[in-house]
C-alpha cells in the first residue's frame, strides 16, 4: 500500500488558516499567540493528525523541550504527588516528561543516573532521591545536561528543593509537647528513606531541646499495618501519651492499634502523622497531620529545571525548602498531669 507522507506544518497552517512561523510557535510553546489562535491550531493539529519533529526542533533550537524524571518507586504518595507537580507545570509550559525508574540491578549514583539519561532526548533531569546516591557529595553534572535534585540531601553542584523534613518534626514535637505531654514516641519510616531519616533527627533533637528523652523507636514501613503492630505495641506502655508517626499511614494504622488494646485516642494517647494523604480515603478523619506540599515541590523542580534549560543561571547549591503545615483534627489532646 502507498506510504502517505506526514502532515507539516505547512498542512496544518493551511487548515488554520495561519502562517507556517505561527504553528511552529503554537508546536514549540511560543507564548506571543493569542488564546483563540492557538486553539485554532491545536484543532487543526489534532484533525491532521500533526505531531512535532522533535529531532528537527533539537537541531534548530538547541532544545527537545523535553525533561527525564527519574525516581525510586512511582507508586508511594508523596513520590506520585511530586512527579504529578511536575508534569503539569511542564505541560502548562509547553513541555514533555520522560521517567525513568531507578531499579536495583543498577548502581544507585547519579552519574548512573544522568549517563543513562543522556543517552534519551532531553533537555535536564530531575531526580526525586526517596533514598541517598552515593555520589551526592562528588557529582558534578555537564554544562549540557542540568540536573535538579528533589531531596533533603544537600548537594554542591545541583539545585535542590525538598519539604522541611527536619523542620516538620521539630514542629509536631513542639506541638504536643506544648500540650503537657512528657515526651513523643516515634513511629518511623524504613531506615533507607532520606525522609524518614531526617524526620527523625528532628524528633530526638526536638525532644533533647525540651530537656525530655527519646523513647526507643518502633520501626515502620510506611504502611498502615506497621503503625497498627506498632500501636499494640505501644498501648502497653502506660506512660505513652502521644505518638508521632512518620506518615498517616502508619499513624492511622496505629490509632487503630491503640483503640483494639483498649487505650482511646485522643483521651488516653495524641496521634499525629505527616503528609495529609488520607482525606477522600477516610471518612470522618480524624487524623492531626503536618501536611507537605508534594505538587508545589514538584512544580518547584521543574521551573528550576527549566530556567537552566532554557540558559538562565541558578546557583548549583541553591537550596529551596518547601514549608509544610500542621492540619488539626481530633487526635490530639491535653495533659494536666503525669
């Protein structure tokens, strides 16, 4: 059968009814189109069946308009939040995402990282660091190929931007000591998570600069039936008024621990968990949580990416930190006596 050729910027301008400069304008992200014009030639674009010469664009701008994402596991909440701040911000501006799933048959640094990124067509990358790389502290990335890290690990060559991890733990502990609790006890994220870790550095040094100690640990996997384990564990201890959780997972899952052993939340034992992801999930919740921006983070990373993409100067150790914000429901009480 006849190979028909493809539809060019020609067939659609003529089909819009607009010169050829202003579809490749529309086709690059060009902002200097009006709103009826552009949706003129969208309409044609998607009619014909037009779809942008990415190779041809490269050559003549330089640019594919096109970022990698890459990424530990797609599917945890805050992970899945960001990359959807990510791409939307880049869709808004005219940009695709490519993903790339860091998995374990490969050397978990980035230079691993960006030399199989370099390899696809895009113009920078962004890596969300559930879990440290080694080579943080030495990578330095090429003039080409910028790169912005999401995470709480400082680095000297790239731009990062994060949630204040640390300083949402400080926040919690203040809170609910505040309240007359004598200490919180800390229900943890796994040990590899860069989140969990500096969440719970903030919780023993909150603890430490309120003169109290710091109960011993009860590890989590982010998952509720960590937080209920954990829960159980806890409503023995008589002397435990108040529990923070690394997220509402395990937070509601340790709620409902506490309430099967018989301890009543927030009468006998304060909950508070971190990231505000079980609205629309749970009813009637009641869950106090110190909820974290994940889609402005994602956003965030994104202009940063951009602005070196498109030859603006960013300081390669500038540092963003997202603030988060406590959420009160019913989890929490007061304590007038020990």
């Amino acid at each position: 059968m006849p190979r028909h050729r493809p539809v060019s910027m020609r067939d659609v301008a003529l089909a819009a009814a607009v010169s050829p400069q202003t579809v490749s304008r529309v086709a690059n992200g060009g902002e200097s189109v009006t709103p009826s014009t552009r949706r003129r030639v969208e309409a044609a674009m998607r009619k014909l069946g037009y779809r942008p010469n990415y190779a041809a664009r490269a050559l003549k701008h330089g640019r594919f308009r096109n970022i990698g994402v890459a990424l530990f596991d797609m599917t945890k909440f805050g992970n899945a939040r960001i990359l959807g701040g990510i791409t939307r911000t880049a869709a808004e501006r005219g940009y695709a995402v490519t993903l790339h799933i860091i998995g374990d048959d490969a050397p978990h640094t980035l230079r691993a990282v960006v030399d199989r990124m370099k390899r696809l067509p895009v113009d920078g990358v962004i890596v969300i660091m559930e879990q440290r790389l080694g080579d943080l502290d030495t990578f330095v990335p090429t003039t080409n190929l910028p790169v912005v890290l999401v995470g709480d690990g400082r680095a000297d060559q790239c731009p990062t931007i994060d949630a204040d991890q640390y300083g949402c733990s400080t926040a919690i502990v203040d809170y609910l000591m505040a309240r007359g609790h004598a200490t919180v006890h800390h229900i943890a994220g796994p040990s590899s998570s860069l989140a969990a870790q500096r969440r719970e550095q903030g919780w023993r040094d909150a603890l430490s600069r309120h003169g109290a100690g710091a109960p011993p640990v009860h590890a989590g996997d982010w998952g509720a039936d960590s937080g209920y384990t954990a829960g159980i564990a806890l409503a023995g201890d008589t002397r435990c008024t108040a529990i923070y959780a690394a997220n509402d997972q395990m937070a509601y899952g340790a709620i409902a621990g506490l309430r099967d052993a018989g301890r009543s939340v927030p009468d006998d034992v304060s909950v508070v968990g971190v990231d505000d992801s079980l609205p629309g999930v749970v009813p009637g919740l009641e869950l106090t949580t110190m909820r974290i921006r994940f889609e402005d983070i994602g956003a965030g990373a994104f202009v940063m990416l951009q602005r070196q993409c498109e030859g603006s100067q960013t300081l390669r150790d500038a540092r963003t930190v997202v603030p988060s914000e406590l959420i009160e429901r019913g989890s929490v009480g007061a304590v007038t006596a020990h």
